[in-house]
C-alpha cells in the first residue's frame, strides 16, 4: 500500500512568504508615494515663490536664500552665460565666473543631472566641499537671453532612482528661466 505525501506545510510556508514579500512591496510603494508627495509639494512651493518674485534680483534672492529652506537643500547655486560673460549666484553673492565652465558643464547633460559626488560642483562656491549629492539643471533660453545651470545640493549621499523627480527638476528649471525671461525682456 502507499502512503499519502502532505504538502500542506510546504504550501502554506510558500503562501507565507509570498504575503511577506507583497507586504513589503506594498509598504516601499506607501513610502515612495508619501517621499513623491512631499517633493511635488516642495516643487510647488519653490515655484509659487519664484512667481512671486518682484523682480530679477528678488528672483534670485528667492532662489538662493528661500529654496535651500522650501527644498530641504544644503546649497543652491545659480550660474548664467551670455556670449563670453558669466556668473553665478549662491548664498554668499553675485560673482562673476568663467563662461566656458558654464557652457562646458550644461553642455555635458540634457535636462537634469542627478549624482553622488565626493565634492560638489565648483559652481556651489564654497559650499562645495560640503555637498555629496548634487542635481544640476540645465536653464536654456533662446538669445538673447542668457542660458545656464540651476544646482541643488545636499550634505547627505543620495540614491537616485526614478526618473519623477528628475522631471520636477526640469519643471523647477523652466519656470526659473521663464521668470527671469519675465524681468529681462524690456516689457516681458
């Protein structure tokens, strides 16, 4: 006679870790759509300032004092080339700087660049000895405006993953160079 072989404990072990394993990918979809969540609003906020600039100046005091905060950044540097005038901007000032870097760097990239770095961009100034992970935006315009770089920096290394939050990024860097088309067209 033959005996009967249960496959019960077998089974249920296998349905077991099949819940597990469906629990926890449903508990990195909870978290990634609250991290998402969060970082449309901070897009959102950063923009609705930016908008609210009164002028050039302002806009870029928005940017380099009020997004650090709104972002949740260490450092945010913006960098502009006309012909062969540069500058950048940062929490320190307005310094003028090479053209070339600014051109060479934007022209290295389409849109966004998201990266773990051992020393931020020279672009972030002083902070750059700091930042560990940096986004850099491209800021293009049509002539005569100027065209540039946006860079977001932060302390802390950084995994970047997903292509959502590199298009908010490129959201975040058309409406900064729309606004400044807005104050630097005579009547813009």
């Amino acid at each position: 006679m033959g005996s009967v072989v249960s496959f019960e404990n077998h089974a249920l072990a296998k349905l077991r870790a099949q819940v597990a394993a469906a629990e926890e990918a449903n508990q990195d979809l909870i978290a990634f759509a609250r991290g998402h969540s969060g970082a449309v609003h901070s897009i959102h906020a950063a923009v609705l300032a930016a908008i609210e600039a009164e002028g050039l100046d302002h806009l870029i005091h928005v940017v380099t004092q009020e997004w650090p905060q709104i972002l949740g950044l260490d450092a945010v540097a913006m960098a502009l080339w006309v012909g062969d005038t540069g500058m950048r901007a940062d929490a320190s000032g307005l310094q003028f700087v090479d053209a070339k870097l600014i051109a060479r760097t934007a022209r290295g990239f389409d849109g966004v660049l998201l990266r773990g770095v051992e020393r931020g961009h020279p672009l972030f100034g002083p902070a750059c000895d700091l930042i560990r992970a940096e986004a850099l935006i491209r800021l293009d315009s049509a002539p005569p405006l100027p065209s540039g770089l946006l860079a977001l920096g932060q302390r802390g290394s950084q995994c970047f993953e997903t292509p959502h939050g590199s298009e908010l990024l490129l959201f975040l860097g058309r409406v900064l160079s729309r606004c400044m088309g807005r104050w630097l067209i005579p009547g813009g």
